[in-house]
C-alpha cells in the first residue's frame, strides 16, 4: 500500500474513534445537578438541518460523585439505535463503560481496575470480542471522563493553557496523544478543540468543535463525525444541542 493509501486509511480510523471518544466523552454533565440525578437531551442534526436521531441522558450521583450514567440513542421515527451505560468506581476520570450500535452491531468498551484497563470490541454480530489490557496511568482519560476532565480546567483553557492526555480508546484497543485548546470566547461561551496532539497526523485528521457555558459548565454543542453509523452503515458529521431541565 502506498502512502497515500495508508493515510487515507489512518483518516478513516481516526475520524470514526475521535468521534466516538468524543461522543462518549460529553454525555457527562454532573455540575450544579442536583443531589440525586440529573437528565438532559441532545438532538443531532446532518449538514442539511435534517434530524438524525436524540439522545436522552441520564445521570446517577452517590454522596454528591457521580456513580452512573446511561445515553439512550432514539432515530428520528423513534426507534431505538443504541445504548451508552457507563460506572464510575474509580473516579469520573475513569469511566468504565459499555457502548451498543444497535444498528450496526458493534460494541466497544473499558472495564477500570486497580492496575489496569481492559479494553474490549466487537466489531459485527458475527465478529468474535476482541481485548487488550494497558496499565492504568494518571494521565490517561476513559469513557465520559473526559467531559469531566474539560469541566474541571475550563477556567485553565479558557486562559489559554494546552492540555496533552492520553485518550484510551477502545474502538481501537489502544491510547492515544491528543490535545485540547481554546478556539475563542464569546460572551460566556468557551469554544474548545479536540484534536490530535501530532503535527503530522493533525494535518490528515478531522477535529472536534465543542461550545461550553463557563457559567453553569454544561456541554452546549458538539460538531463533528457521529459515533453512530446511519442506516446507510456510515458516520455523518452532525451537530448536537444540548439541552437541560432548569
């Protein structure tokens, strides 16, 4: 294969698993929730405006520390399309999670342990699970920990500062260097880009845009490739609101 192939290929991988781990990532909104749960909808739309499937979110709080969340996926004629469950017995950093494409019939996920992560997938209804196992790092982020690492350092990033972390990605059995950084400000609005941390594959790789609320640190809008495929089998860029009880 020459390079050009491989750097197609390499495109096409991360822009499916970059969108997934962010996907995952920002179905987390445990600030200013009230003591026993929180719930909140996305919507998602296509470039033409179109709906392509809601989100329903739940969050589960213990002592004040989240404990549980759950993402029910609903298509646009409201059936059900996939399922996002994740534990927290390690902290919010590390997001123990099993995730469901219903339509697709894939299924990836992380199980946190003391010393290590198990990773695990499978990739088609036919397809056997596949696992690998990394030592847990402090410096690693799994599942919708993510999120919760975002909200913690919105006062750092919407200074300016650039994080590098280490994204344990299950959908590849692997971990990645990734950044984050401010785009802008507007108003109460902090703008953050997830992107590889790379030079060279950054060139090559699509990026995420998130919008937050500095005020109440919710997760306002996500745009980029869906870790959902369509009914057609394929992962459209979409738009994602948010919006949550009062």
């Amino acid at each position: 294969m020459d390079f050009r192939g491989v750097t197609q290929l390499r495109r096409k991988s991360i822009r499916i698993d970059l969108a997934l781990f962010f996907f995952i990532a920002m179905n987390l909104s445990w600030f200013g929730a009230e003591a026993n749960g929180e719930t909140f909808v996305g919507k998602a739309v296509n470039e033409k405006g179109i709906l392509e499937y809601v989100e329903y979110h739940t969050v589960i709080y213990e002592n004040g520390n989240v404990s549980e969340s759950q993402t029910i996926y609903y298509d646009a004629n409201n059936t059900k399309i996939g399922e996002l469950i994740s534990e927290y017995s390690f902290g919010p950093q590390f997001g123990s999670y099993d995730f469901r494409d219903i339509r697709a019939q894939h299924q990836d996920g992380a199980k946190v342990a003391v010393d290590r992560i198990r990773l695990y997938r499978k990739q088609s209804r036919e397809a056997d699970i596949e696992e690998t196992y990394l030592a847990k790092e402090e410096d690693q982020i799994v599942g919708q920990g993510f999120h919760q690492f975002i909200v913690h350092n919105l006062e750092q990033i919407a200074q300016g500062e650039i994080f590098q972390i280490q994204l344990v990605l299950p959908s590849r059995l692997d971990q990645y260097e990734f950044r984050i950084r401010k785009r802008k400000i507007n108003g109460d609005t902090l703008y953050i880009r997830l992107e590889i941390d790379n030079w060279l594959l950054r060139m090559f790789a699509p990026h995420v845009d998130a919008e937050y609320d500095l005020k109440t640190r919710h997760l306002l809008r996500y745009e980029g490739i869906s870790n959902l495929e369509d009914a057609a089998g394929k992962h459209k860029k979409v738009t994602i609101t948010y919006s949550y009880e009062s």
